[in-house]
C-alpha cells in the first residue's frame, strides 16, 4: 500500500468547477425558453465522470440501478441503505 495520497497517484479526468455545473436556475431558463434539458442516468464511477465531462444537464441515479447493476427482477426491495451506495459512487465522479 502506499503512502502517497490518491488525488497525486490518480491523474485521470477532473469533475467539472462547481461555477460550470448546472443550477435548478438554468434549468428554469431552459425550460422557460423550451431549449431540451438533457438527463443521462448513471450507476458507476466511470460512467458519471464521462457524463460530467461532456456537460450534461441532469445526472439520474434512479432505483433501476437494483436491477441493472444488482441483477435483481424489480427494483421493489431496494433499500435507502443499498440506494445510498449508488449515489455515493456517482456523487464521486460528478
């Protein structure tokens, strides 16, 4: 194991300033001025820091993620507890 901090070992890409993310405010100008909002769902590390470079609007973290990441039939047992591991991986990338 090593002794150097992970931000220094990891050099792979950089979520987005916060000054460059999408507010509930742009997404009412948006919508006032009928220009789409684009809203990508996502489970994992890699998939959210793609969708965050690229400048999507909304990133989703629905309960679907019992089914396609877990391989359960229905996403009706899904626990907060279980959802909130979800959406700490994705709150890492984005």
């Amino acid at each position: 194991m090593s002794n150097v901090l992970e931000n220094t070992v990891y050099s792979g890409p950089r979520p987005q300033a916060p000054n460059q993310r999408t507010t509930l405010k742009q997404l009412r100008q948006q919508h006032s001025n009928s220009k789409p909002i684009i809203m990508v769902t996502a489970y994992n590390y890699p998939s959210v820091v793609c969708i965050d470079m690229t400048g999507i609007d909304i990133c989703l973290v629905g309960d679907s993620a019992y089914m396609m990441v877990q391989g359960h039939n229905t996403t009706l047992p899904i626990t907060v507890d279980e959802m909130l591991v979800h959406y700490h991986i994705v709150a890492r990338g984005a």
